[in-house]
C-alpha cells in the first residue's frame, strides 16, 4: 500500500446496461456521463467526497440531461461509496424492480450479473483486500470494448494524506467472446477457445 491509497472499482457488462436503462441516459451521451463521473471519482477526498451528490449533479450540468436523469444518474453513481455488499443489494432492487416485466431473461442476466460481483468482492476479501477498498459503481464502463463480462479498475490516491486525486493504475476483465472469435475453427475443434465458450 504505501500510503497510495488503492480502491478496487468493480462492474458488469450486465449490470451497466441495466444502470443506463434506469438513469435513462441516453445512449449519445453515455460516454460523456461516463467521463463526468470518472472526474468526480477522482476528485480529492480532502475537499469533498467523490459521491456528493450535490457536486456530482453540479458536473453532470454540463451534459444538460433533464433533472429527473441527473437524479437518477447521482443516485446510481452514490452507490459506488457503499460496501460492495451493501451497493450489490440496492442494486439489485433498483435495478431488477424496475426492469420492463416482459424481460424475465433480462432480469435474470443482471440478478446473475449481480452475484458474480458479489462473487469476485468475496473472493478478493478471501486473497486479503480489505473491504472497504472494493467497491462496485454501476456505471463504469468497461477499460477495453472486448471486456464481455464482469471488469474491473485499480486506482490509486496521490498526494499525501488524501489530499491528491485518484489516478487509474490497472484495468482489466472477462474478453472470452473476443477469445473466441479471434479462435482458429480448426483448433476449435480440438480444443475449445480459452473460458470455454
């Protein structure tokens, strides 16, 4: 550790989708509310929390969404504050309570989605990280478009005391559909493509 400060941010392909469906964000200005978030994450503790609401809605301005959007988007990206346990369930119930009823696959992909986070965060307490550095923020995107499944990102804190930003260090999840497109057919038919799919 080293005084560095280091958080775990973990998130699913699943779950972000189902994050964006509930902010209502529309798809164009997804990857500028993504860089907004991103900012107000890495913003010095020292001066005030990266989940303030008020300064987060504050930087969202910017990407002139409608309030109700700004509201929603704060509230989703405040989880990312809470134990990953804790954000995991409120997840779960606002993500899958307002899921459209017709989507019981869908629903069932997040709720999926969900418990393989809640797997990795118990699996990285199990290897001794602490967990009050692992957190789960619903609208990461992933560091790399191929990342099919769960990702994550390592940030360190700067600065002494708290007081510097949080500065990305790794990056990294699941690219088994990558993988297996990238598999040559006839050694397909040997073996099958790493991740097994």
């Amino acid at each position: 550790e080293r005084g560095l400060s280091p958080k775990v941010a973990l998130n699913h392909r699943r779950v972000l989708a189902a994050a964006w469906g509930r902010a209502k964000v529309p798809p164009d200005a997804r990857a500028h509310v993504a860089a907004v978030l991103r900012r107000a994450s890495a913003s010095p503790s020292s001066t005030r929390s990266a989940s303030d609401s008020s300064h987060v809605a504050g930087m969202l301005s910017i990407v002139r969404l409608p309030l109700p959007v700004v509201t929603r988007t704060v509230s989703l990206h405040a989880l990312s504050a809470e134990p990953a346990s804790l954000a995991i369930e409120q997840l779960r119930v606002e993500l899958l309570a307002s899921a459209p009823r017709d989507s019981a696959a869908g629903a069932a992909a997040v709720d999926a989605a969900l418990d393989h986070l809640r797997a990795v965060s118990s699996h990285l307490v199990a290897m001794g990280i602490p967990p009050s550095v692992i957190a789960v923020h619903p609208l990461l995107p992933p560091p790399e478009p191929y990342h099919c499944a769960g990702f994550f990102e390592l940030t360190v804190q700067t600065g002494a005391r708290g007081g510097g930003s949080h500065v990305a260090v790794a990056a990294g999840g699941r690219y088994d559909q990558w993988l297996a497109a990238a598999w040559p057919l006839p050694a397909a038919a040997a073996l099958p493509p790493p991740g097994g799919t």
